[in-house]
C-alpha cells in the first residue's frame, strides 16, 4: 500500500490538464495530489504460463525470467484526493486513483482510468464516514496493519488472502473511527471482477453484476472491526463474494456462487519491532451449493527497524487445503518472504525484496486463486509443470509525491 509524504496541494487551482477544482467561494476545499512510482528489476525461476484452454491447462516448460517490474513494495500509482468542509464537522470527500505499469506506461486493472479506487462520499466528525464507488473492501481495509509485508504489490500473496475481490466496483462503504476502534462495512451490487477458467472444466467466474431481475449476480459484501492501542492491536473480518458461475464451453450463466472467508489477526509492537499474525478460513461453493474450495490460512511474521533509514520485514504464509474440486489431497503451498528496504529521504527509498514459494508460484499463485496474481500483474508466477517451488529476488526504487 504504501504512504504518502509531503503531498503537493492545489487549492481550487487547475489540477493536471483540464482537471478545475470546483467551489472556488469556500476557503476550506483542497484537491491534493499524489503518487508512487516504483520499479525493480527482478529474477525468478520455474516459471510457466497461466494454464489456458488454448495450452490445454498445462503450464509449460520450465523457464528462468530476468526482467523489469513496475510496483515492488507499492503499485505505480497517482491519484486526487479532495475535501470540502461544510461547516458544522461535516465534509464531502472524493478519491481518484489510477494504477499504472511504471514500465511500459500503461494502465492497471483491467485498462481502467482510477482502477485503484474512485469514490465520492462524506464524512462526520462524529458518525464516520459513507462512500460511493470503486474500493477496497473491508477485509483488505482492515487487515492492513496486521500484515508484515503491508500488501506489499510483488510477493504478498493478497489474493490467497483476502479474495481477488479485494477491489469492488459498485460499492457502499461505511468507515467509522472512535478512538482506538475502527469498524467498517461494506456492499457492491456489483463487482466487476471476471476471472477466466483455468483449470480442466473449472467455470468462468465473475462479471459486471447489476444485471436487471438477477440481484444477487456478482454481489458481495463484508465487515471489519479493528482495535489498536498503545502497542497492542487487533482484527476480525468477514467477507462474501457471489460471483457469476459460467459455462467455459458455451458461457451460459449458471447461477452465483457463494465465496466465503474470515479472519482474526493480532499484532505486538516493541521498541523497534512488531509481530503479527492470523488466520483466514476460506469456504468456495458453486451455484449448487456443491463445495469447490476448502481452505485455512496462516501468516505470521514481523517489522524491525534497525536504523531510522533501514527497515527489515520477515512473513511467513501457510495454506492449509482442505479440498481443491474434487481434490482432498492438494499439496499445501506455503511461502517466506523477506524485505530489506532503505529510505534515502523522506520520499525515495530502495529495497532488496526476496520470495520463496513451495507448492505454488510466488505470491502463493496458483489454480486455488486462479492465478489472478499472474493474470493482473501482466508477469507470471505460474509454476511451471514438474517443478514444485519458486525462488524470486528483486532490487528496486521507490518514489513517493
């Protein structure tokens, strides 16, 4: 995720080309902008292809990839945040945030314009805050500070985590803070998210949603209570997703879904270092209600700052697969991760960032996410055939505004 230092603001002034902050009477409205821009250079081995109908599911020869990355502890990014205080502790907010492939200057999920998040809401200095639009969902909101890696973009496996739904179009968001506590929920009459079979006679899954006499189409929803004081925290989550189940051969729609997942995790901070840890159940059903997935997920690990520039992170990620379709035997994958980052200033810093999988392709990619990783990185992590670990190490620079 990363955070953002010494934003440049504009205060009801032209922003970017053709971009006017409106309300130009009202003393207190701001447009601030901001941005990531991150890129490494990486290798990993065992690398196949996503398994497709058109290689027959299988992913390939084994191959080493030496190549350029944009987004290694945070996605390339920029974005416009407004406010306008109304009077009386009530103010309206919008975010606009576009993702991008530092590398190639191309656009992020899925070619969308503020694919990272674009919403529109207002806020109460007493009642929290109510949001319309593209956002995270509550889950991913609230296990942020409990993850070592903070959902770092390269290694972390955040779909394995939290659902490739971890962004939803269509959503209602609610966010309160009081005090140590913060509670959030959240609704999408529709998710956006469409994933491709890939696996022998799997299911499409997913699709635009809101489609007129089917409600509960690609709909999802989800809460998220957490509650941080002094060094102590903690959080517990749920969140549903009703994806669209399809016919790969002719993609007649079947029905929805009911994917299913919830978490507690806990965190410790000391002197210059902090542990943290969870668990993640994970229940997948058909349009039947027939079982797809069954699975229990387990992380732990820890923050210490040696210096005030020189930060190390250790997170360790287990899955224990319960059943795969009709498989009740799937290896359980697991992974490490290690990161070594250092701030030369308050907006640059760079980083060494080294995985090793086991059982699945970095970031814990694979056939139980979909290989959603793979698909929306643009860079594989698929497991080659016959190879049964993946080794990846990364050395970046990173560029906060």
């Amino acid at each position: 995720m990363g955070s953002f230092s010494k934003r440049s603001k504009f205060n009801c002034a032209l922003i970017a080309a053709g971009v006017i902050c409106a309300g130009g009477a009202h003393a207190q409205s701001s447009v601030t902008l901001y941005g990531v821009v991150d890129m490494n250079v990486e290798f990993a081995n065992h690398v196949g292809t996503v398994p497709s109908a058109a290689n027959k599911f299988n992913a390939g020869p084994s191959n080493n990839a030496y190549r350029m990355n944009s987004g290694g502890l945070s996605g390339s990014r920029w974005g416009l945040r407004g406010v306008e205080d109304l009077g009386n502790g009530l103010k309206s907010i919008f975010v606009l945030e576009s993702g991008f492939n530092l590398d190639t200057g191309t656009s992020q999920q899925g070619g969308r314009l503020f694919g990272r998040q674009a919403y529109v809401g207002m806020q109460s200095s007493q009642l929290g805050q109510l949001t319309f639009g593209r956002q995270y969902t509550s889950m991913f909101e609230g296990l942020a500070n409990f993850v070592p890696a903070a959902f770092a973009t390269q290694y972390e496996p955040i779909v394995m985590l939290t659902g490739a739904n971890f962004r939803e179009d269509n959503t209602i968001k609610y966010t309160g803070r009081f005090g140590p506590v913060t509670a959030l929920a959240h609704w999408s009459f529709g998710t956006g998210l469409a994933l491709p079979t890939t696996v022998a006679n799997g299911p499409l899954l997913g699709g635009n949603g809101e489609v007129p006499g089917q409600f509960r189409r690609d709909t999802a929803y989800g809460a998220a209570l957490t509650y941080i004081a002094g060094p102590f925290g903690v959080a517990v989550a749920y969140d549903q997703f009703n994806p669209t189940i399809s016919n790969p051969s002719n993609a007649a729609v079947l029905g929805s879904g009911s994917f299913k997942k919830a978490t507690i995790a806990g965190s410790y901070a000391f002197g210059p270092a902090k542990i943290m840890g969870g668990y993640r159940w994970g229940q997948n059903k058909d349009q039947n209600g027939s079982l797809l997935e069954r699975d229990d997920l387990y992380w732990v690990g820890a923050n210490y700052q040696v210096t005030p520039a020189l930060g190390l992170t250790l997170e360790y990620n287990y899955d224990h697969v319960k059943r795969f379709f009709a498989n009740a035997s799937t290896p359980n994958p697991w992974q490490v991760a290690f990161i070594a980052d250092y701030a030369l200033s308050k907006r640059t810093d760079v980083y060494l960032t080294t995985a090793y999988a086991k059982n699945a392709g970095l970031g814990l990619d694979s056939a139980m996410i979909g290989y959603a990783n793979s698909l929306s990185l643009g860079n594989s992590y698929t497991l080659a055939s016959g190879q049964s670990n993946m080794l990846g190490v990364a050395a970046g620079i990173r560029h906060k505004f």
